[in-house]
C-alpha cells in the first residue's frame, strides 16, 4: 500500500470557541488548542499542506459574525498562517459545501485528510462524513478537537461523553482517530493510521467488549 498523501485540515480554530459562546468544554480547550499548533509544526516539518478553515455566519449573527471578536483565529494559530497553502471560509459544518476544496485537494493528489479543530459534534463529524462519498481517508486527531455540553428537547449530554462517544462512532466508520502523538509517528514513518470498521465495532459491541 503506498504511502498516504496527507493534508492538514485546521477546521474552525476560533476565538468563538475560547473566549465565545460556544466554550469547548472537552478536552481542555487551551491545551487543544495547543496540540492544534504542535500538529501544524509537525506537519510544516514534514511537507504536508496546512489548510486554515474559518466558520463565517452573517452580519450581526450572535456567533461567528465576520465583524465580531470571537471571530478570529485563535492567536496561537494565527502565528502559524504562514506555513498554511490554502485557507478559506465556509458557511456549512462540511469543509467541502461550496468552498472549492475538494478541487484544490484533487490538483494536489492528496489522498488523506487529518481533521484538527472545532467542534467533535459538528463540523469535524460534518465534515469527515462529507468526505467519504469523495473517496478521501479521513484521519482525525482526538486530542486536538474538542466538544461542548448539550442540553436540548432530546436530553441532556456532557461534553465528555459527547466527544468520547463521536470518537468511538468516527473511529468504527469514517475516520481513523488516535491522539497527535502516535499520528506523528505514523506521519514519521510514512504510514496510514488504522482506522476499525463498523462490522467489527459491532461485533465487539454485542461481545461486550
């Protein structure tokens, strides 16, 4: 099997969800955020493309707004845009609605996506469920995302369990999920990171395991 061809995806690493309404609560948002940096060093290091993804909701919208603060790349992200090939803004959870990336990603021969950023419950599963019917690998960094609590008509779910859950759901299907860590190893080497399958995830399931 050759070689996986890497990009980097930096999906919404905003101030919106530091300093915003939309607060990471799972893993710590700071320390995420810095293992989304450490991630795009390594990457720079080893020649895979970095795109810069920002989330843009109309003028005067109580998130996301381009007008507004929160709107901003996190700073420690910022200090890294010059390594990034392509940066863009999009209006849907998916990276691919309407913003021409799957064409750039094609001209690129690239092959892999690693996801890194905001948030686990909506633009990484987004997104990563986008790309399966395009045939790109999808590979999503565990550790470098994060979730916010959910209270709603449906019930209520901790961040937590929110992000371990979709982790383990993202991990049996679309993507394979591990920590940043053993992602540069796998980038280091030059291998795919593996990822499970639904049949087997289910097996285990009815195992117990």
């Amino acid at each position: 099997m050759s070689a996986p061809r890497r990009a980097l995806i930096v999906i919404d690493a905003q101030q919106e969800y530091i300093d915003g309404l939309l607060q990471i609560q799972y893993p710590d948002r700071e320390q995420s955020v810095a293992t989304i940096a450490n991630a795009m060093d390594e990457a720079a290091k080893a020649g895979i493309p970095v795109v810069v993804v920002q989330h843009q909701a109309p003028e005067g919208f109580p998130v996301f707004a381009p007008e507004s603060a929160t709107y901003a790349l996190h700073p420690q992200i910022q200090d890294r845009m010059e390594a990034a090939e392509h940066q863009f803004s999009k209006n849907y959870a998916s990276i691919f609605a309407g913003t021409g990336l799957e064409e750039w990603l094609r001209e690129r021969e690239i092959t892999t996506l690693t996801l890194v950023g905001y948030m686990t419950n909506n633009c990484v599963i987004g997104s990563a469920a986008a790309a399966e019917p395009l045939g790109f690998a999808v590979e999503v960094l565990s550790d470098a995302t994060g979730a916010i609590d959910i209270v709603n008509a449906a019930g209520s779910i901790p961040a937590q369990q929110v992000h371990e859950t979709l982790m383990a759901v993202l991990n049996s299907s679309w993507a394979a999920v591990a920590p940043t860590a053993t992602w540069i190893e796998a980038v280091a080497s030059g291998a795919a990171l593996p990822g499970d399958n639904l049949i087997e995830s289910a097996a285990r399931g009815r195992a117990g395991q």
